[in-house]
C-alpha cells in the first residue's frame, strides 16, 4: 500500500477528518520482517488554529504544539493524562496550524500483536479510542513529528480500499466539556456509522 498525497492533507481540517474515514493506519514494527499491524480509520475529529479553544494550536507556537503549525502529513503524538499517547495527522489550508485526531480504528492486520500490548482485552476494545489504538499499534512519542507521506517509514496513512465512501455520521468532539461555546459544540468528529470500533 502506499501512502495518501501530502495533497491529500492540503485543505481544510474538517474536510480532512471526513476523508480519513476508511483510510488505512499502517504501522510497521521495527526488527526482523518488517511486521505490520494495519487498522481501518473508523473514528476522528478535527482541531484547528488557535482560535479553537479546543485545540493545543490555542497556546500558539510552542514546543509541544510546534508541530501542528509545520509540514503537512506529519504525526502530531502528544501524551495527556500523564499515561495516554494520541495520534494527529496535520491539515490545514486557511489556518496557521491544524490537526485531525484519530480516534479509532478498525484491527485489519496485526491482530495477535494488537491483542499482546491490550492483554486480556475483547477485540472490540482493543483499538476503540485514541489511547487505545496508539498502545495496540505502539504509537509513541518517538514518532512525533514522523512524515506520514513516506511509504518507508513506520507509519502512514494508505487510502480506502475498495475507494468507496463510508456512512459518515457528524457530532461534537468528545472530552472538552469545559471549553467555550461554539466550539465545544461545532460538528467536528466524524465516525462510521454503526461500526463497532467507534470509542462511543
């Protein structure tokens, strides 16, 4: 599979969000054999620049959110809750920075190696919310700032295969409950309706 265009990524961060559905999270393991675990995008949201409340872009630039202001398709990890990893890709076009979180995927490939880092876990739950998934496909901190568009890499995006367009279902972002209006209620999280994988 090859990675989505960093084209792919030039416009605006919800647009973005939307089309990552379907997409597919590659992810390979480092050593012998080049394992990789695959998930189907099933879940995201969209952060903007630093008028989104909601969004790290808030601060402006700094040395957690620099890389939301830079290159297009590059990893955005960060840890919160001082225990989680979590996973953006960058987009944007007419804001300074800009991110889509991933929420969740769908387990295609990988799944014992999933199962090992969520031990003790039913499928469903192995990779349903954004700490989940970055623990099952071990996304850490060291890939922060990684291209997504190089093919080469431990980790990119691969387009929808078959290419056809999911039942898209749109609400608020989840978790941000003590962020101002109007963007703790803007339709910014896009999920796969009726898709078991989604975190809710």
């Amino acid at each position: 599979m090859e990675p989505l265009p960093r084209s792919f990524y030039d416009r605006d961060t919800p647009l973005v969000a939307r089309d990552l559905l379907g997409a597919h999270l590659v992810r390979t393991l480092p050593g012998p054999g080049r394992r990789q675990l695959i998930g189907r995008i099933v879940e995201t949201e969209a952060y903007l620049g630093p008028a989104d409340a909601a969004s790290h872009a808030r601060a402006g630039r700094t040395a957690r959110t620099e890389v939301m202001f830079g290159p297009l398709g590059h990893a955005y990890v960060y840890f919160t809750y001082g225990m989680h990893w979590m996973l953006n890709v960058v987009a944007r076009r007419n804001e300074p920075a800009g991110a889509v979180l991933l929420r969740s995927v769908e387990p295609l490939a990988g799944l014992e190696s999933m199962r090992q880092r969520r031990t003790g876990l039913p499928d469903k739950e192995l990779t349903n919310g954004p700490a989940k998934l970055c623990q099952a496909l071990a996304v850490t901190g060291a890939l922060n700032g990684l291209d997504l568009c190089d093919a080469a890499g431990p980790l990119y995006v691969a387009p929808r295969s078959p290419p056809s367009d999911p039942l898209v279902a749109i609400g608020s972002r989840i978790g941000i409950r003590n962020v101002s209006e109007p963007w703790r209620s803007l339709p910014l999280r896009f999920w796969i309706e009726h898709n078991r994988f989604v975190s809710r």
